[in-house]
C-alpha cells in the first residue's frame, strides 16, 4: 500500500456542448431502484446518475433549498452530455423510461441555474446530515445495479431493528450505496449499534454479489468484512503479493488485508441473521 507517482498522462476531453439534467420523483424506493436498472439495461450510461431517499430529500431541502418534491419516497437525478442531437435523444429515453417505471413527477431543468441547484441538494447531502443527527456513520459498499431495491429494502428494515435513522444517498448509476447511519454518541450504546448496523449493510452488498467499497477503501473498518468477501487463497495471495513489495511489513501495518486468524475467530463468533453458530457454546 504505497504509490510513488513518476508521471501522469491524462487525456483532455472537450467540454461538452450541451448538457441536460432530469429529476424524476418516485412514491416507492423499489420503483426509483428498478428505474436505475432499467435505464441501464436500455443500454444508457448518463453522465450522472443519483438517487436519495425520503429523509434525505427533507434533510437536504431544508438545508438548501434545491426545490425538490416534500411528497416524493425517492429522487433519482439523470444528466446526459454530449451533443445537443445526442443529449435530446438520450433524454427523451430517459424520461420514457422513468415514467414508464412509475415516476409520479419527472422535470428537465429549465436553465443552467436550476441544473445546479438540482444538484447542490445531492452535493450537500453529508452536511445536511449533520443538520439533522448529532453524529453519523457514512458507509461504503457498492452492488450490482439491479439488486439496489432489493438492499435498499433491507436496509430499511435494518434501521427499524437498530432503532437508529439512515439516510441513503448514493451513485445509483454504478450501484455504489453511501448509506449515512444517523445515531448521537453521547447516548450510551448508540455508536455501537451504529457500527453493528454499518456491518450488516456491507454484509448484505456481499450477499447481493457486490464489494465492501466501491471509492472509501478498506482500512481497518472492514476488515471483519474482508474475511466474509474473500477466501483463505485469496487473502494469502493478497499477504503474498504486499510482502513483495513491503517485505518488513513497515506500510500500514495491520490495515485492508486481515490475517487468517483473525478470519478465523470472526467466522467463529459471527452471528449471521439473528443465528449465532453454536448458541450452547458460552461466549467469554
């Protein structure tokens, strides 16, 4: 886990000639995650792809007033660029498409200024968060793109077994979910729940067939994590290929790779769904 940029190619790309954003309102978060996999599926990558759910739309419009719809379970964001033929196409499947996947209200921005402000609520949403919740605990995993309702469902019924709030707003466009876990660490046992409810969400992204991360990494927080997403083989080759390059283990010690023993006493004490494996057992 060392990087020494020697050089950097990049390639310019022209600014796009036009660009159209579209926000479509959903009165179910399950229609909103089936309209994401259904403009994918149509074979329309967007320039930009965002959803966010019913206490994140109140969060974030009482913070800057983005306009969106109070009523609305879900918003899903889609910006097309390109050229002004390619983007009128692209849009106007687009909007086919959501309305089609029961979108309740689907607006173009009008201007350039209310594309913006279409987006400062997406852009705001962590500090808004922080408007609304002493504390919170952003989470990273990312799923395949036509298991999002499906997750989205569960971790709904995960922040009723926690008794704590999330809020989910994520790049729905390529899966990856930044469910923002609201609890107050002044309250004895809250952070722990928090932590508790964080493991649970990226254990369903794995059971879903997607990844711990998808941008935030691994670190130290995941590591429990690791053990469940990659086998014993996998894991040494990890070790295997770090100590080619860090032999002495001087490079964050301890952090993204668990070691086999500690896979080892998580799969012995891991309670999955509610069934802990040999209840009899007593725990020290």
């Amino acid at each position: 886990m060392l990087g020494i940029v020697t050089e950097i190619t990049v390639r310019l790309l022209p600014k796009p000639e036009t660009v159209k954003l579209v926000m479509a309102v959903f009165d179910d978060v399950r229609k909103a995650g089936e309209a994401v996999a259904s403009v994918i599926q149509a074979g329309i990558i967007p320039a930009g792809m965002e959803m966010m759910d019913k206490i994140t739309i109140h969060a974030v419009e009482d913070f800057v007033h983005a306009g969106y719809d109070l009523e609305g379970a879900a918003i899903l964001l889609c910006e097309s660029d390109g050229t002004a033929e390619e983007v009128a196409d692209e849009i106007e499947r687009i909007r086919t498409i959501l309305q089609a996947s029961g979108a309740t209200r689907i607006s173009l921005a009008q201007d350039e200024a209310e594309r913006q402000r279409f987006w400062a609520g997406r852009k705001a949403a962590f500090p808004a968060a922080g408007r609304v919740s002493p504390d919170y605990y952003c989470m990273d995993g990312t799923i395949p793109r036509k298991h999002l309702a499906h997750v989205l469902e569960q971790i709904e019924q995960l922040s009723a077994e926690y008794g704590l709030r999330c809020m989910n707003v994520f790049h729905a466009g390529d899966g990856n979910l930044h469910p923002l876990i609201l609890y107050d660490a002044n309250q004895p046992g809250e952070l722990q729940k928090a932590e508790a409810f964080g493991a649970r969400i990226l254990e369903i992204c794995i059971e879903a067939g997607g990844s711990l991360t998808g941008e935030h990494g691994v670190g130290i927080e995941k590591l429990n994590q690791m053990c469940l997403q990659f086998n014993d083989t996998e894991r040494n080759r990890f070790h295997a290929i770090k100590a080619a390059f860090d032999p002495q283990s001087l490079l964050n010690p301890g952090k993204a790779i668990p070691e086999l023993h500690r896979c080892a006493e998580f799969g012995a004490m891991h309670i999955h769904r509610g069934a802990e494996k040999f209840p009899e057992i007593p725990r020290f």
